[in-house]
C-alpha cells in the first residue's frame, strides 16, 4: 500500500475511526453520497479489505488505469459479477490462509436489484462470507440516469420521462434479503455516519453473508442542489422513506433510528425528479409511506415479544 | 524495471507515466492513486471558514463575548469564562444578577424554543468562576494619576479599566462606602451586599484607592482634585428623583423612591403604614414596591401607561404580580390629599394611550371626569431619576467623553471625562459598565496621545434563518433554584440561588453558537471529497481537492462556512 498521510489523526465526532482509506481527487460528481458512504465503510472496515466493484458510478469514482481512489486492493469486475466474484475472492484468501481479509462486494442499485441480483442471491443461499453493499442512488447514474427497478414510484428518469413517470413501486430489496435468512441486513444513511460505521463494524465480526442497503443522494440524477446530499439523506431517513433497520438470520428485525416521521414532501420537494408530482401522487406516496412503516413497526414488535 | 519497483518509487500525487508500451504492466493495475487529480479545478464555489457575529454578542452593551464564555462553561471550565467576561465587564457576579439581558431578547434560539439563560450563565461564571485568590495587581506602566468621581457601576468600571492599563487610580464616593446605585438603589434580595464586597475587594486587589464620604463640591472642590491628579472622570450617576409637580406633594408620608431603597438598603427602620402607592413603571417603582411589600405594607404600583410600555426589567415585574404587588395601569396623581401636613391619601385621574410621543411609546392622556381617591399611608414616586450636577458651575451639562463644556473648561486646567448616567441618561448597570470603559479607553488615549480609533464595520450578524435546525431540538431552558413567594416576601434574602455547574452546562448545550466554530466536526466528516483536515481547533481545507460542493456549509450548524464564488 502506498504511505500517505492520513488526513484526520483522531477520531471523528469523537467516535468515527481514524483510518481515511479514500483518497482524494476521485472522480465522484460534486456532493455524491456514494462517495461519502465509501469513505465511511472503509473507515469502518479497515485496511484488511479487498473491494470487490461490478460496473456502476464506483467504476468510474475510482479513478481509470493506472490510478486508483482507494488504499485497499480493489477488483473491478463484470456488471452481474459482483457477488459471486467477491465469494470467489473469499474462497482464494481462505485457502491462502488469508481469511481474516474481508471481501466488500460494492455495487450500485442497477448491479444489484437488476442485474447482479441472481449472482446475489446464490451467494447468499451458500451464505459466503462477503459483506455486499448497495450504495443505492434509484437509477442508472453514471450510463445517463436510466430507470432501475430500485427508482420509486413516479420519479423521473430519462427512461420514464415527466409524462410517462415511473408507475412500478421500489423493489423491496431487504425484504428479498432477510428472505434468504442471511445472517445480517441492514439498511444505512451517509446522514448519520456513525449508525453506518456501526452497521459496518457488526457485518464484518459475522460470518457469512451481509448485506447492507445504502440510501445514496445523487445531484445530478436527482436534480437536487450538490450541497443537499447529506441532508437528503436525512430527510429521507426522517421521512421514514428509508428507514434504518436491521435484520438477523432474516428473523429478528430492529429500527435503529426513530424517524420523527417529516412528511413526505419535505424530501420530495428538494428533488427535481419529482418535481412534476400532484398533491394526489404526494398524498399516494405518503399513505405508502406510513403504510410501509406499518409493517416494518409490526415486524420489529413480533421479534421483539 | 519492474512495475512493483517502480509503484514504490511513485509519489502518491504524480501522475504515472509510461515512455513506451512496453513499460506498461501486463494487465490493469493500479500504479498511482487518485490524487495525481487535482479535482480543485471543479469548483466554481469556495468554502471558506469565516467566523460571525452572534446576535447576543452585539447586542451587549458592554460587548461581552457571550458565545465565548458559554463555550467554556460547555467544557466545565469556569474560571476561564469568568476571565473571558472580565475582559468586558468588571463584574459578571453583578451583572449575571440584575443586568436587563438585552443579549437574551435577541438570541437566536428563542425562535426555535426559549432564549438562553445568559445572564444566569454569567451568574455561574462569576460565582463559581472566581477562584478565590485575589487579582494580581498589574504592573504600574504609567505615571499620570486619574481621579474618578462617583462609584457607581460607571466609576467602577472606568477604575478598572484604567488600573489593567496600568495607572493610578483613585475613587471619590461621597456615601460612606462605594458602589454607588450598585449598594443603594438594588436591593439586597436581587444583589446580596456580600457580592457587592467580594468584587470590589478584587478592584482593591488591583491597586484602585477608594475614597470614601468625600462628596466632591461640598467636602472637597472639583479644583482641589485637579491639584493632585491628570484627569478627572465624571460618574456621578441619576441620584436625584424627577419631581412631580403635585399639589401638597411636600406632606409628611410622602417619599422619593430612590431615597427610599437608599435609607433601607444602609439599614435604617423605615416606618411605613400599610396602604402604600408607588408612581412610576421603571425599575425603581418594582424595586420600591416589592421593598414596601417586605416591610410589612400592601403596595399597589400604579402607572399612568399599561404593563406592555413599563421600562422595568419584565422579571422584575412577574416577581411584583407573584409577590402580590398590585397594579392600577392607566392612571397618574394629580393632587396629594393631607390634613394637617400629613398624607392622607391621592387623587388620581384615568388615563388612555395616544399617538406615540419621541420616546416611541404610545402617550397617556387623562380622561376626563375619571378623577378617583385612593387612602394611603405613604405615597412613593419613582417616576425616573436625574443626575445632581449641582457640584458643577451653573448650566453645565454633561454627555460622554471628554468634557468640552466652555464653562468647565475656563474653570479647571485638567482634562475633564463623564461617562455613566450622568452623562449618557441610559439607566442600567450593563451600560453604565459599558461608558465607563469607552471613559477609560478614552482618558488612555489622550493621556497617551493616541488617535481616535477607526470606527468598527458593521460587523456579520447570524440570523435565525442561518441555523441548521437539523441539529437542535427544542429543549426548556434551565431554570435555576429560587425561593418560593412565602419564603421570600418577609425577607431580603436573595431569591435566585442559580444554576448549579451541571445545569449551566446543561444549558450551555443549547447554545447555537452562531457564527463561531465549536469543533463541532461535521464539515470534515461530510466531505465527500476528504479535502479537509483538522489541526487542533482549526480545519483546513484542501483547495487542491476540494470540488466546492457545498456540503460542509450546508452542514455547518451554525454558519462559520462561507461559499464564495471562484474567480474565473
């Protein structure tokens, strides 16, 4: 690894680790969450890390040949790879005696609700022991802002334009997850950064596979101020859109963070993807909202009693 | 050369170069880091750290560094926030007790729940701050003696000032013991005397001669002083009532209300009957009643405007109502009703609110025919005060700083200064503390021969809007100890006893800290781009890097983080 100066010796907010294991002059658009929520994972995860990247922003974020953002061996790999390329890696280190190393498969939205989604989901049914991160931005961002199917309801994407809005609801990806009944999900924000850590720092003291669902502001592809990332991303938790949770062998759900439950317009109405939304779509995403809520609230309750 | 050697020898900032294919490694690796982009040359907007003004601060008359000395009560460090507020103000023990908080009315955080409690921060400061030893008397730079007349908070304050610079300073008090309206017009139960002594013990400490019982134009001449000293500074005070012009205003049974505090407050017995009337709505009239009320009388204040335009601290006048002072809002005497050159009682007429007058509150006007009697046993007037010049040659009239009067001038070869309400007519503590260190600064100047200093910009002042709500939630603020209404109103014992230390930093946590970095993190933790590091209290941030993205600004609680456009 390359010596460089670290650039915070103590810990931040007096609890984030010290380690700055991404380099500046990385090629992330001006305010990216995903290159904030990088920042953060690796703090967490520490240097004995290989990042394990299908085709997404991150591709690009990390610099082209021969250069790259990250301090940790970083293998880039085919778009659907993602998740059996980082088991393969497990597998090579384990045999190696190198075990201790851990693998991050690090896919966006599109490698894993879409098109990794498959690979995933054989790698968590062996239960290989990587850590998949979601950094999740609700499109295609950096190809030119496509729709996934991790883009909400009625958002605008160059593929469902304002008058042809996105009519399928966000697919429900922890759900899908906890359905394997991998031993951790989780769900984090750049917004709070030590929930995140935490999150990190428990997936990587479990064996087997761990999946963690990153909320991802975008600028660009959400038509939002580059200065409104974080506080997207808090809205977002805030407005119980996102909210943060996690999962235990599929069974035990817990919320981590008690939203004040803002309405939902507080987020959308920072957002131009949203910009064409009528009070009656506001008011329909709103009731889907709470109900959604419902159900995670029931789900937490039953594990709980 | 292999690529391995050849990764070693790299600077994690160059950019990788190969002079021929063959150069290049068999497959794509990685042989320098992001840094060799200097993504800088993005950025159209430059985030700059740029402290501002918190409201509190300039709202302070004497320029206290509020969010200053919160931040040290926040990390439990007292004595250093006690110092902190001695650069300002001689006495924050006092003044954390009866100053009229202009700071608190413009805090920011009363939009989001209640103002701070500065002055019971200031309270904790000065009390607990104070460490017990005395001050370290500074060493004596100059030469020139200066002679301050009055010792009053203004005096006082001058006093101070001047002996930290390093002169000789000597109070003149024609009362028996110094503090002027500080001893006599605030009664013990709002400022306990013991307070009063420990601060003025520490001016001692600094060196400052007191004087007292010499009352200057009676025991000793204005021109006398001149003989033994450079300068003279004026601060003599308002000790003198406005009088009312009241038919049979001169009966026995009729009082004046500063009189009145200054007899009970040296400890003499006044006698006073049971029905007792208090003119005036300052906070002379809440003190003179409230004095009344603990000396065994039931005094109704009556005050010819309603409670909405009463110049009185409005604590002063909740305490009032709880206590059972009575008011009459909307009325004024017109007549002392006396037999036998004893007070019987008053007439008084009902008064309504007019067009608004020079002072901007709205004037009263008597109604007609709405005369009404009150029987009394004593009549206070506390309807304002005015400073007693007849020391002075006829028709001198004083305002703040040097004193240019021809007459003064003609009379006396010393430079002559006033400061206080004598001078300025501003009636409170704080900022008679405030015009006597503008008096001391002055006197310097011109002992010293300094120009007038440039006139400070119109400095940055952090509004509301600028606050990142995302990071406080409303939460009371503190309510310090206090005796309740049958503990206190047959006594003068203090009624505020104060935040304990784990209280004040309770509420020193709800201080926004407007404009004014409290390490608070969130900048460099939010940086997408890692550009900015920390050094100690500072941040830095790495223009090399730095894409201008805004996040540090928009997350920065309490606006420090300015984005400055980019010159093309």
């Amino acid at each position: 690894m390359i010596e460089i100066k670290q650039s915070s010796p103590y810990p931040l907010r007096g609890v984030l680790p010290t380690d700055e294991l991404m380099l500046s002059g990385h090629l992330a658009c001006q305010g990216c969450g995903a290159a904030l929520v990088m920042r953060y994972a690796l703090k967490a995860l520490g240097e004995r890390t290989i990042a394990v990247i299908p085709a997404c922003c991150w591709t690009i974020i990390a610099g082209a040949f021969p250069y790259s953002a990250l301090r940790v061996p970083l293998f880039h790999t085919a778009f659907e790879t993602a998740a059996s390329a980082a088991a393969g890696i497990k597998a090579g280190l384990e045999v190696l005696g190198k075990g201790d190393i851990t693998v991050l498969a690090w896919a966006g939205d599109g490698g894993t609700f879409d098109i990794g989604l498959q690979a995933l989901s054989g790698a968590a049914e062996r239960n290989d022991d990587i850590i998949y991160v979601c950094y999740d931005n609700e499109a295609y961002m950096n190809t030119g802002i496509q729709r996934s199917s991790a883009t909400p309801w009625r958002a605008w994407t160059t593929t469902t334009p304002t008058r042809h809005p996105k009519d399928e609801p966000k697919k429900d990806m922890m759900a899908i997850m906890a359905a394997h009944r991998i031993p951790y999900a989780a769900t984090a924000s750049p917004a709070y950064p030590e929930d995140l850590v935490r999150k990190m720092q428990k997936a990587k003291a479990i064996r087997g596979t761990k999946f963690i669902h990153i909320i991802s502001p975008c600028p660009p592809g959400w038509k939002s101020a580059s200065e409104l990332s974080v506080k997207l991303a808090r809205l977002a938790v805030q407005t119980k859109i996102f909210p943060l949770y996690e999962v235990e062998n599929g069974l035990k759900w817990r919320i981590t963070l008690e939203p004040k439950g803002l309405p939902v317009e507080e987020y959308l109405k920072l957002q131009g993807r949203f910009r064409h939304l009528s009070p009656e779509e506001i008011r329909k995403i709103q009731e889907t909202v709470d109900a959604e809520w419902a159900r995670l609230v029931a789900k937490a309750k039953a594990e709980a009693s | 050369m292999s690529t391995k050697a050849k990764a070693k020898e790299l600077a994690p900032d160059r950019v990788v170069a190969f002079a021929s294919e063959r150069e290049m490694p068999p497959l794509a690796v990685s042989l320098g880091t992001s840094l060799a982009n200097k993504t800088g040359s993005w950025r159209y907007l430059r985030p700059v750290y740029e402290e501002k003004e918190p409201p509190c601060n300039h709202a302070c008359p004497a320029g206290n560094d509020i969010r200053g000395f919160i931040a040290l009560i926040l990390k439990g460090k007292l004595a250093e926030a006690r110092e902190l507020l001695c650069e300002t103000n001689p006495f924050p023990a006092i003044t954390g007790r009866v100053c009229h908080h202009p700071c608190e009315l413009e805090c920011n955080r009363q939009k989001l729940d209640e103002p701070l409690s500065i002055r019971a921060l200031e309270r904790l400061a000065g009390d607990e701050g104070y460490n017990g030893k005395g001050l370290r008397p500074p060493r004596r730079r100059h030469k020139e003696r200066i002679a301050i007349v009055g010792s009053g908070p203004a005096g006082l304050s001058c006093a101070y000032f001047l002996a930290r610079k390093g002169y000789q300073v000597a109070i003149f008090e024609a009362e028996r013991k110094p503090g002027g309206m500080l001893r006599w017009g605030i009664p013990e139960y709002r400022l306990p005397k013991a307070v009063l002594e420990r601060e003025l013990a520490l001016l001692r400490d600094l060196g400052i001669e007191f004087k007292a019982g010499l009352r200057v134009g009676q025991d000793l001449r204005l021109e006398e002083l001149q003989a033994g000293y450079d300068t003279i500074f004026l601060a003599v005070g308002a000790t003198a009532g406005v009088e009312l012009e009241l038919p049979g205003g001169e009966a026995a049974g009729v009082l004046h209300g500063l009189e009145f505090l200054k007899r009970v407050n040296f400890g003499e017995r006044v006698e006073l009957g049971e029905r007792v009337a208090v003119i005036g709505g300052g906070n002379t009239a809440m003190d003179a009643a409230r004095v009344a009320l603990r000396l065994g009388a039931k005094p109704v204040v009556v005050y010819r405007r309603t409670r909405a335009e009463m110049p009185a601290i409005p604590e002063e006048v909740e305490a009032a109502l709880e206590e059972g002072v009575e008011f009459t809002f909307l009325a004024a005497p017109i007549e002392v009703l006396t037999a036998n050159g004893q007070l019987k009682g008053a007439r008084f007429i009902k008064m309504e609110l007019g067009p608004p007058d020079e002072t901007g509150r709205r004037r009263p006007m008597p109604i007609k025919g709405s005369e009404f009697k009150l029987e009394l046993d004593n009549l206070i007037l506390a309807v304002g005060e005015r400073p007693d010049l007849s020391f002075l040659p006829e028709g001198v009239k004083l305002r703040e700083g040097r004193v240019n009067d021809p007459v003064l001038v003609e009379a006396l070869r010393a430079p002559i200064f006033a400061g206080g309400d004598a001078a300025t007519g501003a009636g409170t503590v704080v900022e008679a503390i405030a015009s006597g260190r503008r008096g001391a600064e002055a006197i310097d100047r011109h002992l010293r021969g300094l120009p007038e200093p440039e006139p400070e910009r119109e400095p940055v002042l952090v509004p509301f809007e600028r606050i990142n709500l995302d990071y406080f939630e409303p939460r009371p603020r503190a309510q310090g100890r206090a005796l309740a209404v049958p503990e206190r109103v047959t006594n003068f014992e203090e009624i505020e006893l104060g935040l304990s230390l784990e209280q004040g930093q309770l509420e020193a946590e709800r201080c926004f800290s407007c404009g004014g970095c409290n390490q608070c993190d969130n900048c460099i933790t939010y940086c997408p781009d890692v550009a900015i590091s920390r050094h100690d209290d500072q941040y830095e941030v790495d223009y090399d890097y730095c894409k201008g993205c805004g996040i540090c600004a928009q997350e920065c609680p309490r606006w420090v983080i300015s984005l400055v456009e980019e010159e093309k």
